[in-house]
C-alpha cells in the first residue's frame, strides 16, 4: 500500500450534484415484475450455477422505488461514524431516497438523527447555498428562509413574529427526530418503527468477524464524497468481490491479496464476509516474525493470524467495511437515482496510530493509495453502467470468487418476496 505519489486534484462534487439526463429504457428490455421474477428465480440457484442480476434492476426507475420504500426506508441505514462528531454542534448532512436528515450532536452531548424540514413551510433549513457545507459546526441551525432557529438537539429556540399567531407555542416545536442507534460506533438510522434493533441483526457480525478491530474506538481520518454515474448496487456488488482484483486492481492490490486465495463464509441473511489472505510468500513471514508488516499500527486486539489477511463485510443492506490489520475503509453508499448514486469513501483508523512518527506522510500516501485503488473501481463501475442500458444486455454467470454478489441477491429476493406478497 505505500506510495509516494500525492493526492490528485479531485475537484469533487458535493453531495447536491443536479440529476443528470436519463436516457428511456430500450424497447423490449423487461418489465419490473418480470426483473423481480427474474431475481427470485436466480436467487434459488445454487452457487455453481449463480449469474448476476438483470440488467434492468440497474436503470429500471420503478425497481429502485420498490428500493426506495422496501429497503432505504425500511431497514437500518449507515449515516457516519461518532468520531466524526466529536463536539456539541458537529453535523454532517445526509440524504435518504427523499429524506433530507442531518446527523448532529447536542450541546447534551447527545447524537441524534434530525430531519431538515423546517417546522414552518418545509424548507431544507440547512440548503448548501446558505453556507451549509455537508458537514461542520454549528451552535444553532437558523433556516434561512424566515430566520425560525433549531438548538443542534431540534429544540426550536427562535422564531421571529409570530406573536399573532393563536396558541403557537415555539417550545412545543422539535424537528422531527429518526429512529437512530449507534452500533461499533457507527451511528444508523431507520425510518422504520417496526425493525428490530440493530444489535439482533449484526451482533453474529460482530461477535465472530469485527468485534477484534473494536471500530467504537476507532477514529475516522479521511473521507471523500464521489457523485457516481452508476446505480448503487454496481458499488456494492465491486465492492463485494475479489475476483476483479485480476483485472482493475493488477498492480495495485493483486499484487499482495491475489483474487485466488478469496474465500466467502457461508450464507447468512443478515450479512455476507469474505477473507481475502496475503499473498503466501507475506503470510509465511508475518507468522515467522509476529511481524504485521503494515505501514501503520494494527488494531490492538488483533492476533497474529488476523495479520495475514484482509476482510470485506456487508452487513445487508449497504452496511460495506474492508478491513486490513491497520486501518478499515468504510463506504457510506446512497442512491440518488436508477443511475445514479452518492458515495462518501473513508479511512478509520486507531487513535495511537497518530502519534507514531512520520504518521503525517503515511496518512498522505495512504490516502493516495486508497483513491488510486478506488478510481480503478470508479472507472469499472462507470462502465458496467453504461452496458446496463443496452438492448443486448443480459445477465452473465458468476465465479466462485463473486459469492457475495450471490449472498446480496438472496437478500434482494427476500425483499421482493416480502414486496410482493
Ligand atoms: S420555512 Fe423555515 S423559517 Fe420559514
Ligand atoms: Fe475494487
């Protein structure tokens, strides 16, 4: 992973890019009930004879409402990570399939999940073009369109002439507060009443694969925002498999996690995991030397087997962590269209890594690092999207290296099943 090279000029957009032009969905392509069918079908099939999903559940608009209203708003959603928040009035603003949330931390000290509609006419009270980055500081949210002001907890505190206004009573007024939990230190949201909580979900997640790295400790030291032309499950599926490591990733991470060796844990409905081993000749020296070799310091409750490997999870449905001894990635993925998505790319890491010397230019060049690997995959992505919409495209077999993808539409057929029924 290390590199000398510096960061690109990325130049990138913010999470508020207007839609871009959608060509129509070639004649003759299948309807959405006939893309559901198609899903449940092949979600039956056994491993060996797996292939991937219909092109259409890619740009089809209809398929990602039945996304929209039977996964984004009904399961358990990843929005940020409590160390990006580590003082009263730290925000970060976040959009779910038509829900403008921002993620905010009291002067209690409390994390919660608010909605931006303004409790007046419904404004987006913290729109970027009144000086509302995606994320920041604030001691008050003041929406800008008649100056009605929200404590960073919802509390309304501020509200200019309404003495007129029968029976209005500003202290009985809160913006609306989601169903939230933090979970390894992850802050999750759901619109949902009904689910579970998290933990019942998760927690074989956590008690057999992550637990070790202990993320609620963990620090959050980079994240980039990419505005991608391609549909949210084409990330998720990339991010899933190893198999492309052979082709968009040859000289950066086959070379040291060779797609070969990749194997996926059995299938479970609440999250699939890959291991992805060293390379043999790298495995054979960390267990001679005890050594991790990494750039920076492994996570402490590691061993020293944990050292030969990295990992990948998805815990179902976009929950996406790539965990190396010294640092995990997560990716925050949202669907902002049929062809489009919104993804926030990060690098976590243990806090007493920062103090070992020369961290300042290992942070550069791993940061450098993730974003060469991860415009190999952007590129990819790009791509796939754009045969999505040919009137020749079809679904295509899968390897025994893209499991997950396999695991992901299992979970996808249950949904349609639970959609349809
Ligand atoms: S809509 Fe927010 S103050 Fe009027
Ligand atoms: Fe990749």
């Amino acid at each position: 992973m290390n590199t000398t090279e510096t960061l690109p000029d990325l130049n990138s957009p913010t999470a508020s890019d207007p839609p871009k032009y959608r060509f129509p969905i070639p004649e003759g392509m299948p309807s959405t009930e006939a893309i559901f069918a198609t899903i449940v079908e092949s979600s039956q099939l056994p491993r060996e004879k797996s292939q991937s999903l219909p092109p259409g559940a890619y740009v089809d608009p209809a398929f990602l409402d039945f996304e929209a209203s039977e996964i984004f708003r009904k399961e358990w959603i990843s929005l940020a990570h409590i160390s990006q928040l580590p003082n009263p009035g730290d925000f970060i603003k976040v959009d779910i399939c038509g829900e403008p949330m921002v993620v905010a931390r009291g002067k209690d000290d409390v994390i919660r999940v608010l909605s931006r509609v303004c409790r007046h006419r419904g404004m987006d009270v913290m729109p970027n073009g009144a000086n509302y980055p995606d994320k920041g500081n604030e001691r008050v949210i003041l929406c800008p369109y008649h100056l009605w002001s929200y404590e960073m907890s919802g509390r309304l505190v501020g509200v200019p002439e309404m003495q007129e206004a029968e029976g209005f009573d500003r202290t009985e007024i809160c913006l609306h507060e989601y169903r939230s939990e933090i979970w390894e230190g992850f802050i999750f949201v759901t619109l949902s009443e009904e689910i579970p909580p998290l933990a019942e979900k998760y927690d074989g997640l956590r008690e057999q694969f992550m637990g070790k790295w202990n993320l609620s400790e963990a620090e959050l030291v980079w994240d980039q925002h990419w505005s991608c032309d391609f549909n949210w499950k084409i990330l998720l599926e990339n991010f899933m498999e190893a198999y492309h490591h052979l082709g968009a990733h040859r000289k950066t991470l086959e070379p040291f996690l060779p797609a070969k060796g990749c194997w996926t844990e059995p299938y479970d409905e609440n999250y699939s995991v890959m291991h992805l081993p060293l390379r043999e000749d790298m495995k054979e020296e960390i267990l001679a030397s005890g050594d991790a070799g990494t750039t920076m310091k492994p996570f402490p409750g590691l061993e020293v087997e944990d050292y030969t490997e990295w990992w990948v999870y998805l815990g179902f449905p976009n929950f996406l962590i790539f965990n190396a001894p010294d640092r995990t990635y997560w990716y925050r993925l949202l669907p902002t269209g049929p062809e489009t998505c919104s993804l926030t790319t990060t690098m976590l890491i243990h806090p007493s890594t920062k103090e070992e010397k020369g961290y300042d230019e290992t942070y550069e060049s791993e940061v450098a690092a993730a974003i060469k690997f991860h415009l190999e995959d952007m590129e990819v992505c790009e791509a796939t999207q754009r045969g999505m919409k040919s009137s020749v495209a079809t679904p295509g077999r899968l390897s025994h290296l893209e499991e997950p993808i396999w695991h992901f539409q299992k979970y996808l057929a249950e949904k349609i099943k639970a959609h349809s029924s």
